[in-house]
C-alpha cells in the first residue's frame, strides 16, 4: 500500500526530495514510519531529532492534521495517507 | 531620549520642528504607536483621506538605526483611503535608518502641494524640488533620477521613500516603497502622500543614532544577547534558506491556503510556486534589511521566456498567495514578473492580487449570468480584452498596467476587492475585514485567525496577532487550529498588543518568534535610560497603541464593529482537512472572551480601560 511522504523547507533541503512514495505491507504507526524515513535520509534524522524527542519546531502531519491533536506516534498510517514533515517557518 | 519630528507643510512648502518630550515617548514609543497618537489628535473626525487635512506620519522609533539587530525599518501612518479609518503600515529597507541619520525621528506630510514635489533631507537641511519630470514614473526609473541628481549611486548610501503611478492615479492599494522593492504595503497610505503632491523623499546624513544612546556599552552588550538569541533559531535558519515563500506548501497541507477567491482551501499547484521551487529555479541570492542578521529577501531573476525578469527582491510568500493561489496561476515566472510590476507601479501586492481574485469570480460570475444583467453586461464588455480567467497570467501581469493607469476595468481594479465586488452586484465575492482585504491565511482552517482578523484595527491582516506561529508552529505554545480553546484568545491579545510595541520601537517581527517582551527590557533600560521599565508596562505601552487605533474608528462612527466576511462565517471549505469548517462556532465563542480581557463592550473601549491605560483625554471619544 502506498504512503505518500512530503518534505517542506528545511527537511526538503535534507532529503533532497519533496515528495516520494514509501510502500508498506500492512498499516504500521508514524513512530514506525519514521524509523524508515530515517534509514533512507540520515540526514532528516540529524535535522528533526534532537536529544529527548523529536525537535517541536518540526512538525508531523497526516492528511493535513498535526499528529499531536491525533494520537502522536502511535497514529497508523493507512494506504493512500500523505505525512508530511514540515519545517520550521516565519510568514 | 528627545524624537525630532520634521513638519512639512505642502501648502506653503515650508517646514518646522518639533521635539517631542521623554514623557510622550514613553507612552507611545515611537512608529505605529505615536503615529496613532498624533493622527488622533491631529487628523479632523470625517477628514477626507485625500483631503488637506488629512496628515501622513512617516515615523522612526528608538531601537531604528542603531545596533538593535532588525532595526532597519519605520511607519507610516494616516487616514486611510481603502478603510475610511486609521491605517498604517511598516516597512523594512534602508529608508528608517537613513532618515534618522538625515537628522529626523519622523516626518508628518501636512497640506496639499499645488504641484508635484520631491524632498530632499541631508543632514537636517531641507529642500523641495519639482517633481513634474518624475510623475507618471515607475518606482526604479524615479529612483535612478533622483540618485542621478544627488550624484550618489551606491544603493547602501542614502535612502528614497516613493509612490508609484498607482498613487498618483489615487488607488486605494496603493503602497509606499523604498529602496525600489521594499513596501509600506497596506491600507493604500502611498496614495494619501501622492494626493498631497508628494512623489519621493531622499534621506541622507551623518548623524549617528547609537552615539545618543543612554549607555552605550551596555546597549551593545544587550544587543548582542539578542542577536545572539535571533541568528542560532531554526525559524531564522529556514527563513533564510526558503524565505516567506516556504509557507505555500505548509499552509496549504493544512488546508488553509485560499484559493480561488476564498472558495477553497486547497490548491493543487501549490508545489509549482512554493519557496522550494523558487530556491531551485529562479533565486540568484539572499539578502536582508539594514542590520539584519536574518536575510528572509528573495533575489530572484528569469533569465528567458515570456516572463523575462531583471534581477530584483522577492517574491514573498504573501504575493505568491494573493497573485498565484487567489487567482489560481500556477507559473512561478509570472508571479516572479508580476511581483517586479506591482513593485514598480508601487501596489500592496496583498490587496493588488486579492482584487483580481475577486475579479475574477465576478468574471466567472458575469459569463454564467450570476451578476445582475446591466452589471454583467458591463463587466463582460469593460473586461473582455484582458480576459480574466481562473489561471491566466497574462491577464494579471496586464492589469498591473491598467489598474496602474485606471484603464478601462483597471479603473475599478484600483478601488480594491469591497468596492470592486459592490459595484459589480456580488459584495460577498470581496473577502476583507474593515475594507481590507485579507492575507495568505484561511481562518476556517486555522481557526485563531478569525480572531485576529476579525479584531485587527487596520482592516483583515496577519501582523496585528499572527496567531499561526501557535496554531501551526507552536511557538510560544501547540494548539489543534481546529479546536476551539479559550487559551488562545488570551494569546491573540498578547500578540496583539506586543506587536503594536515592536512597530512603535521598532524592529522586525521575525525577531518575535526567537525573543520575548523580556529581551526588549535591557535595550530599553540602557538604549533610553529608562531604568525601571519592565515586561508589564512594554504590553501596557501596546495594549494603550491597541486601544488608541480603535478610538480613532470609534470616534468615525464605523470600523469598529469585529466581524469576518460572510464566506468564511456561512460558507464551509469543500476540500482539505478543514472540509466542512465554517469560522462562525470559534468566532462566536472567541469574540466575547476577548471584549472581557480588553475591557471593551461591542468593540469599544470602556471608560474604566481608558483610565487604567491613562488614555483619559481621549474619553470624549466614547460618551
């Protein structure tokens, strides 16, 4: 089943990519997810994961909606979703 | 600390000076908030925005031109013409530094000149000069005439302050610009300094603001803990890597992009004009205002095609939403081009891009026959040779010209979106707070926003509270932009009333996402010597700036009543992840809450906040 995953601002300039599809057997929670995205670009890893967590500048969203206001890490991701990992902003 | 405000009488072509005392200072700092003390004691209730009596205040504050890092900008401020009551707006560039070193804190424009003027200011002396050959000149070709009669080219030497032929020709989206691409940019302010016969200010001098400091030393040492603070923040960091424009794709992820004139909150295209595409195609540099350590400036160029660019700043997230996502263009080029324009014929990109949004529908609207048949006819016929269509970037790059110049449709294009909607049969199509239109951000899916819309005093604006950086970001603090919680009111107020401090003293806001009030306090103590100042009497001082704008729509009898557009409070968004939100629920809840902690009632002052904020000789204003 395919994920579709965006990169914005400063994790686009870390991946190199803004956008790419990641497929999956079977629905598999963000904190999951992440352990893949941080295998294929180390350098998102450097970027977004700080000591203790992950740095709260840099925001998760499904479809849209900040994990936070969803169920965190533990939010599934399911086939056809779309995580982005936004960056840090100022507008 | 003494402010030196040059009075230029346009009438009579003359001037004189006045030193404002410490104590006026202190309550107003300088910029917006003394500009909004001055106008409301100066500017006659039911003055004609483009009459003699109505006064432009081209204000400095401060922290402007010394080594307060973000120090480089000023504000202008007067009665504005698109909103009817107080309008204001702040800009960065070399233009406030320059003009504190000409030998002035401030200018106030009074009177009407019978013919066209530039003024010159070097090292206090005066000087007007005709203006005749310059009227009817774009923003660069002016610059260049006026460095050329100075005989100083080095663009980092001396500043110019000027209006375009959009000014001129009295368009109420007008904007100020300085140092060619900068802009004062909202409430149509430029058009108010062209009525008075103004074209340009040349500000030049050797005065040295930091020398006039309380303590020096100690200023530089509390000046460098905040650069400090500004340049190690990831939010610094991306703004120079992507600039503004690095929200197109955030916003519109969360769904709160406008598109299509308000009737989406999507847009599909939304890659193609994003801060990453321009940092890949067209951006050959990064560059900042005087003293910023920052550099959130665009440098962009289209080498080739039909949207050929010379090498010029921007474009900023807010133009690429206004002219791209409002108006459905997907062609990066041309919004690169259309900014290069708009820059020149001297427009609120905002308002400029926002209007032929809502142009466009009433298009839509005319061809499908939603319009009132006589309206329909016209518009079709005032418009059919720009065509303007969802998508057509041909037809905005040539309405820059026509609005510029008031031709044809252009000539209502130049009213802004309110005016341009009621004239044409369909007023809901103009989606403005106050008779501005409003920014890049929907409140359906960013739902404190419609607070901060709805509240801000100079018509619908993103700078009076910008209430994404919590709702989005999570600075100071998260919340879902979709829940509705009544600690987010009490922070849309915070802001607010900080925000009008930093324009007053004033620096930049991109500072206020790294800094708090608490960093302001050493430069206050030792830039002023006001030894005693604290973070309490810096949101009294913004909270009193909040109060007095919303006085000066009070005392018109309009503009003071908080209310969203219909489309947002009665029409849900059909798509993204706010599918199905109207504003109405969080602005119904919000709203009473907010009249609780100012102290207001209906959108007034109560006398009892007046006395608490010692705004009691403006009381008259609410009997």
């Amino acid at each position: 089943m395919p994920i579709r995953i965006r990169y914005l601002g400063l994790v686009y300039r870390a991946s190199g990519l803004y956008e790419e599809i990641i497929y999956l057997d079977t629905p598999i929670p963000i904190s999951a997810l992440l352990e893949i995205v941080f295998e294929r670009h180390p350098e998102v890893m450097k970027l977004i994961y700080v000591e203790g967590g992950l740095n709260p500048l840099y925001r998760i969203l499904l479809n849209g909606r900040d994990i936070e206001h969803l169920e965190g890490l533990n939010t599934k991701v399911y086939d056809g979703d779309v995580v982005t990992f936004s960056s840090p902003f100022g507008g | 600390m003494r402010f030196k405000l040059l009075r230029v009488d346009l009438t009579n072509l003359s001037t004189k000076v006045d030193e404002l005392n410490g104590g006026i200072i202190r309550r107003y700092v300088g910029g917006r908030g003394l500009g909004a003390y001055l106008a409301l004691k100066e500017i006659p209730k039911g003055a004609d925005p483009f009459g003699p009596d109505n006064k432009v205040y081209i204000l400095t504050g401060p922290l402007v031109g010394t080594a307060s890092v973000e120090s480089g900008r000023y504000h202008v401020v007067a009665k504005s013409p698109l909103t009817g009551i107080l309008g204001d707006a702040n800009s960065g560039g070399q233009f406030g530094p320059w003009l504190r070193f000409s030998g002035y804190d401030g200018i106030v424009l009074e009177g009407k000149s019978e013919e066209p003027v530039w003024i010159s200011i070097v090292n206090g002396e005066v000087k007007f000069h005709d203006a005749k050959k310059l009227w009817g000149k774009g923003v660069f070709h002016t610059e260049k005439i006026i460095r050329d009669e100075m005989g100083i080219h080095d663009e980092s030497i001396g500043s110019i302050l000027s209006v375009g032929p959009a000014a001129e020709n009295l368009s109420r989206i007008s904007a100020v610009m300085n140092d060619k691409y900068r802009a004062a940019g909202r409430t149509g302010l430029a058009s108010v300094i062209a009525s008075k016969g103004v074209k340009a200010i040349w500000a030049y001098g050797n005065r040295k603001p930091t020398e006039e400091l309380y303590d020096r030393k100690g200023f530089f040492d509390e000046a460098k803990k905040v650069i400090e603070k500004i340049r190690n923040h990831d939010i610094s960091k991306a703004l120079y890597q992507f600039g503004t424009a690095v929200l197109v794709n955030i916003i519109n992820e969360h769904g709160a992009f406008p598109t299509k004139n308000w009737q989406q909150g999507t847009f599909d295209d939304a890659y193609e004009i994003s801060g990453e595409k321009l940092a890949d195609t067209y951006l050959k540099a990064r560059k900042g205002c005087w003293g910023c350590v920052i550099l959130c400036s665009r440098v962009s160029e289209v080498e080739e095609g039909p949207f050929m660019t010379p090498l010029s700043e921007g474009p900023e997230y807010e133009t690429i939403w206004a002219n791209g996502g409002s108006t459905m263009i997907s062609d990066l080029a041309a919004l690169v081009k259309a900014n290069y324009l708009m820059n020149d014929m001297g427009f609120d990109t905002i308002s400029f891009g926002a209007t032929v949004g809502t142009l466009m529908e009433l298009y839509e609207r005319a061809l499908k026959g939603e319009l009132p048949e006589d309206k329909a006819r016209e518009l079709i016929e005032l418009a059919k040779d720009v065509n303007p269509t969802w998508g057509n970037a041909h037809a905005l790059l040539q309405l820059i010209w026509m609005t510029a110049y008031r031709n044809r449709i252009g000539d209502y294009v130049a009213e802004g979106a309110k005016r341009l909607a009621e004239y044409f049969g369909y007023p809901d199509a103009a989606v403005h707070v106050r008779g501005m239109e409003l920014p890049a951000y929907d409140p359906r899916g960013i739902n404190s926003m419609s607070l901060s819309y709805a509240t801000s005093n100079r018509g619908g604006c993103h700078l009076r509270a910008y209430s994404v950086s919590f709702d989005v970001l999570g600075v100071p603090k998260k919340f879902d932009p979709l829940g509705v919680d009544e600690e987010k009111v009490e922070l849309v107020k915070m802001q607010q009333d900080y925000f009008a401090f930093i324009d007053s003293v004033i620096v930049c806001k991109f500072n206020t996402f790294s800094t708090g009030p608490e960093d302001y306090i050493g430069l206050m103590k030792t830039g002023l010597g006001w030894e005693d100042y604290t973070v309490q009497e810096l949101l009294e001082t913004g909270e009193r700036i909040y109060n007095l704008e919303r006085l000066f729509a009070v005392r018109e009898g309009y503009g003071y009543q908080d209310r969203l557009p219909k489309r947002l409070v009665e029409v849900s968004l059909p798509d993204g992840p706010a599918k199905g939100k109207t504003s109405k629920e969080a602005l119904e809840k919000y709203l009473p809450i907010y009249y609780d902690i100012r102290g207001w009632s209906d959108g007034k002052p109560l006398p009892d906040t007046l006395d608490r904020l010692g705004l009691e000789e403006f009381k008259y204003i609410i009997s």
